[in-house]
C-alpha cells in the first residue's frame, strides 16, 4: 500500500548493506517511495552498481548522500559512526532530520557531533525486516516533531510493524526483537532435531517446525488473544500436547528465554556505555 506521507521526500542512505539495502527494496516494493527520491552510498561499486539498476542514485561519498537527503538513514555500524558523522555533519542542520539504526549509540552522542537543530531519531530495527516481517522501535531526540516521527514510521512501515518508545528502552527491545530472531531460530532448529529424532527427514522436519513457529505467531497477532489462552486450546486433557508442555516446564523453558532477553538487553546497555567512555 503506498504511504503518501514520503510522496517526495528525498531519502539518503547511508551504509548500504543488509539493512540499509532492505530500506530501499521495501520502500520500492510497497510504493512508498520512486527510485528519484532514493540516494544511497557504500564503498563497494557492485553494491552501487546493483542500486543503480533499479534508478536509485548512488555515490562513494556519505557527504554527497547528506547534502540530498531531507531525511537521511545511518545505517553503519555502530564502531564506525563517529567517522561516519564527522562526514555528513556539514551537511546537517534543522532542515536535516537523521535516522540512526546503530545499536548504542545514543540520541545525545550524535546531536553533538551534528549542527545544532539537526533532527535526531534513534531506531532498532531488527533482521525480518530482510523479508518485510521486522519489528522496529523509534526514539525521538530533541528537535524531533509529530510530522518526523510520522515519516520514520512510514519508512520503516515498509519493511514491517514500528513501536514508538522512549530511548531508554531500546536496550530492552534490542534483548528482545533485535536478538529475539536469533533465539526464535535455536527454537526451530530444536523443534526440527526433535521431529528428526523421531523419524522425519530433515528438510521434511525443518519446514514443518518453521511454518508452525510462523502460523503460531500469525495467530497470536491475528486472534489477540493471550499466548496462554491459546497454549490451552492446543493442550487437551491427557493428550499429546500437555505432555509436551510438562517436558518444557521441567527444562525450565520460560525462565531460559527470559534470561535470554535480560542479558541480551544488559550487553547492549555495556555496550552503548563503552561507546560513550570513548568519547570521553
């Protein structure tokens, strides 16, 4: 569906690897943006040469992306930003607004390397957003108004579901969303050793347990019903299921995963923290 809220708008890239590409390719796919309004940079001329086909404009430079860009993505790592913004930052201003996706680099550490007034918004987007199933939370800085937090949503709106939140927590969504996929992986690859063990081939066990993990989380979301409630309309009294669920209790299933969130989210909170000791 197009959003008309990007209808125009010059959007840069910067940093176009998996995410940064993923951006461009949603917003083309969901007709939220033409090739005339993308500008992308990355050092590798196939990379370039692969944009340029499709009519986005491309450049080496991240200097000459800002100066086009009215609303501008940074999409680097987090360990190059610091270079990253000394480039783009003449570039920059009130008429500029910036959208990070580098995980614990906060909102302030880039507003001072950046000109005054320059619009700042802090995002954690996560690796289904490749298939237009990610899950993106948006932090806005200082300068930020209603009408920029409506365009990032738009933008990232392309490649899946936004939550608005205080910068504060995206360490907690980074535990959760931004490695959840990982973990959600392990579980499949689990569930597919398991259907091995008893008898399946494996490719056979491994796109059964992948499209039960989908349609489950498509049913939750559709339904809006409590996880729980649902666990219970699959688990009969006596039967199969419930027997299931008593192996997973017993292995401590739950407090495993969210001892998994918690220290996902505490290593993001280190690392954001030996970022700024950087600075210093």
């Amino acid at each position: 569906m197009t959003d008309g809220r990007l209808s125009g708008l010059r959007i840069g890239i910067v940093g176009a690897g998996n995410m940064g590409t993923t951006i461009l390719e949603g917003l083309l796919d969901a007709a939220a943006a033409s090739p005339s309004q993308l500008m992308a940079s990355d050092p590798r001329a196939s990379r370039r040469d692969e944009l340029a086909s499709r009519g986005i404009g491309v450049s080496a430079s991240n200097l000459e992306v800002a100066r086009f860009a009215e609303l501008l993505v940074l999409a680097t790592k987090p360990q190059v930003m610091d270079r990253v913004l000394k480039e783009i930052a003449p570039a920059t201003g009130p008429g500029t607004l910036v959208v990070s996706i580098a995980a614990g680099v906060s909102i302030a550490a880039i507003e001072s390397m950046l000109l005054e007034g320059t619009r700042v918004v802090r995002t954690m987007p996560n690796t289904p957003a490749l298939v237009g199933a990610g899950a993106t939370a948006i932090a806005p800085g200082t300068h930020v108004s209603e009408s920029d937090l409506g365009l990032v949503e738009a933008l990232f709106s392309a490649v899946g579901i936004t939550e608005i939140l205080e910068e504060g927590l995206l360490d907690a969504v980074t535990g959760l969303s931004g490695s959840g996929p990982a973990f959600i992986f392990v579980i499949i690859d689990a569930l597919a050793d398991g259907g091995v063990k008893v008898g399946l081939h494996r490719a056979t066990a491994q796109r059964l347990a992948a499209q039960t993990v989908l349609g489950a989380a498509k049913m939750l979301i559709e339904t809006g019903e409590h996880p729980g409630q649902l666990k219970d309309m699959v688990a009969s009294p006596g039967g199969t299921t419930i027997a299931g669920l008593h192996t997973l209790e017993s292995g401590g299933l739950r407090k495993t995963l969210m001892d998994a969130v918690e220290n996902a989210a505490l290593r993001s909170r280190a690392l954001g923290e030996e970022l700024a000791k950087k600075k210093e």
